[in-house]
C-alpha cells in the first residue's frame, strides 16, 4: 500500500494529539483516496471519454476476478441493483418479496417500485441478519423472490436460506452493501445467489463516491441486466462510438438510466486494489473495540459466526438502555458532543411511517428488529482511523458509560 493511503501516523505535538476531550472529533467515516485515484481521474479527463467506458469495463473485469464471479456489471448504485435483479428475475405487480426489516430504506423501496409487496421477516438477535425459520414461515403462493441483506458485513445462513429458496423456487437476491469482502463457508458473497448486489457509496469499504455493482454467475442474466442498465440500448455507448465502429442500435427492453460512468470506475479500480489492506486495518479496530468494551456489561455485542468471514463494514454497539437511564437517543447525542460521530443501523423499515401507513405496521409486529433498532448506535470504523481516535472513541464510550446513573 502506497505512502498516499496508508493509515497517517499519529501528529508528534502533544497539542495535535487526540485526547479524551470533548473538544475533538472524530468522523463516522472518512474516505481512503490517494494519488493513484486522482491520477486515473485526470488520464480520463484528458481522453475525452468520460461516461460508460474503458474504464468501467476494467473495474467490471477487476471486481468479478476478485468475486471469483463470472460477471460483474456496473451500476450507479446499490438501489439500482437491485431493482434491475427484481426486474430481471421478473417480479411483477401483485408478487410479494421477503426481505429483513433492518436494512437501508432502499432495500424496500426497490419492491415498491416493482409494484410487488415487501414482506418484512424479524431478524436473529445475535447477528441482526434474517431469520431462517420466520423466513420459511413467510414464503407464501404469492413470494417470487427473496432479498437478505449481510447486516454490518457478517454474511446470513446462506445454507438454509437457499435450501428454502431451492424447495419453492424462488430467487434469492443478495444485498450485500456491507458485503464486499465477506466469505460464507469458504464461499465469496457475490457467487452463492443468482445475483448480489454492492455499494460503492462514499462511506462503504470502498467507494466511487456513488456507484454499485451486481454479481452473477448467469451468462444470459448478466447481459440483460446490461441492457436493462442503460435504457434497454441494445449496443453500449462505448462499443458504438469507437472510432471506425459505429454500429446501429435498439431498444429490446424500456429500460433505465442506471449506468456507471468511467469518472467513478477511476476510484473504484485503486479502491479495489486496497480493499484487502483495508480489510486488515477494519479488522485490527474490530479487535481493539472488541477488548476495550469486554467488560461493560451495559453493551451487548453482535455475534460473529465461526464459519464466516466477515467484511467489518459497521461496528454496532447494543446498549442495555434500561441499565442505563437513557434512551439510545440520548446516548447517541451524548456520543456527538464528546466528539465521536455516529451512525444508526437501523431503524426498522416497516416501523417508518410509508411501510405503517400502507401496511398497516403496528409496534411489536417484529420484536427483536424493533428492539434492536432502539439500541444501536454505529461508531467509526474506518481504514484511515489513526490510533489516537480510536483510542478517543473508546475512552468516550466507556466513560460515557461509567457516568451514566445505573
């Protein structure tokens, strides 16, 4: 890893030191972008070719062989990933999807706009990931897919998961926004399920400020999804615009305009050349929060399985809310005036007040996603974290914890 995105050693004057004080800050997220990014940036500026391109191709090519996938195609986001899987595996209006509540908004919206209906199943409370037994109980006449989601980078039961999918024949659709490094039983996410979809958002393990990519080992699939991706545009704007190759085009579906540009593929392709490095940093803040929150019962862990490996995208902390006198709300702004940003991962979807006014959603229609959604609160874990702030962090949280009334 090169000097420009290794993690910056800690300022020598006591006075830029990151004390225990309210008066520093540490960032929920910031992004890891070095000179190698910036320098694929001006070649493309200078080419002349600016969206859909040579270099999208490229990341497509890169991030497949990582995968161990057969294709990787190149969308604008992780939303549209996944609508264009819904569309390419055919749900229609009146269908229904079953999906986990603890999850981005758009995880759900994406079956809106299909026209089908979300069914939201409770989640294990150890990992947050769906429930394979609730799940079972959901699938109806009616479900014609099923989308997990890889809650905080640990992958779901992709065994039973896809066990009950094979026995009703239902598609399983892969959200794997926190997913790109995870490993399921020695299996990379992103080659188990007919397709998987990734964030390349400016605060996922790497980005291309907005961006996404769905994976599949489907050779018919992939190339609809292609299609689909631009307008139903039979040949890409790459392949007809060459100089010498210009060929006529079509329209085979009404598509959309979901494309990733060459701009946001510069970022991806270093990105992508550092994520194991990255990896490795997110793991060794794991381990130090890990210790450092061992002994205050007042936090409850998420579970890491065995048998998986996971991406470390989200380090959550679970407060025991009753023990400490405060709402998470409150520990959560607490948090924010000592300096620590935060995150919330999630409140539950079909507790927000579209998915209650539709649906009909009703306080203690899914105890355990509910009851985690108010105790979480997500603290910063990033690759350019310095050892100071995550030092800062800890110390906040645990003294924050210590002067709570119990």
């Amino acid at each position: 890893m090169s000097n420009s995105t290794t993690t910056p050693p800690a300022p020598a004057d006591p006075e830029l030191q990151l004390p225990s004080t309210p008066a520093c800050h540490v960032p929920f997220h910031r992004p890891a972008i070095g000179l190698e990014e910036e320098r694929e940036v001006i070649d493309t500026l200078r080419s002349g070719w600016l969206t859909t391109g040579p270099k999208t191709k490229r990341f497509e090519q890169q991030f497949a062989e990582y995968l161990g996938a057969r294709h990787a195609v190149a969308v604008n986001s992780c939303t549209a990933a996944l609508h264009l899987s819904l569309i390419a595996n055919d749900v229609r209006p009146g269908d229904e999807v079953i999906t986990s509540p603890i999850t981005f908004a758009s995880t759900a919206n994406v079956i809106e706009h299909v026209g089908a209906t979300p069914v939201f199943v409770d989640v294990q409370p150890d990992t947050l990931n769906i429930d394979p037994v609730q799940l079972a109980q959901a699938v109806s006449p009616r479900t014609r897919a099923i989308i997990v989601v890889h809650f905080a980078g640990h992958p779901c039961d992709m065994s039973a998961i896809s066990a009950i999918a094979s026995e009703h024949s239902i598609p399983v659709i892969e959200d794997a926004a926190h997913a790109i490094e995870s490993v399921y039983r020695g299996r990379k996410i992103g080659t188990i399920s007919r397709t998987t979809c990734f964030s390349f958002y400016a605060t996922k393990n790497i980005t291309t400020g907005e961006g996404g990519m769905i994976a599949t080992n489907d050779d018919g699939l992939a190339q609809r999804l292609r299609v689909l991706s631009l307008h139903g545009i039979s040949v890409h704007a790459w392949d007809r615009y060459r100089p010498g190759e210009y060929k006529h085009w079509d329209i085979l579906e009404a598509g959309y305009k979901y494309n990733m540009c060459d701009l946001q593929a510069c970022l991806g392709i270093h990105q992508l050349a550092r994520i194991e490095a990255g990896l490795q940093l997110r793991r060794k803040w794991t381990a130090r929060y890990d210790e450092a929150f061992a002994d205050i019962p007042e936090i409850i862990p998420l579970k890491r399985r065995p048998d998986v490996e996971s991406a470390h995208h989200l380090y959550v902390l679970r407060f025991a809310t009753e023990r400490l006198n405060a709402t998470r709300d409150q520990i959560m702004q607490m948090l924010q005036e000592r300096g620590v940003g935060i995150g919330i991962h999630f409140r539950p979807v079909h507790m927000h007040q579209y998915y209650r006014r539709k649906y009909g959603y009703q306080p203690g229609a899914l105890p355990v996603a509910e009851d985690a959604g108010q105790r979480v609160i997500s603290i910063p874990l990033f690759p350019a974290m310095t050892e100071a702030e995550v030092q800062h962090v800890i110390d906040q949280v645990r003294d924050l914890v210590r002067s709570l009334p119990k």
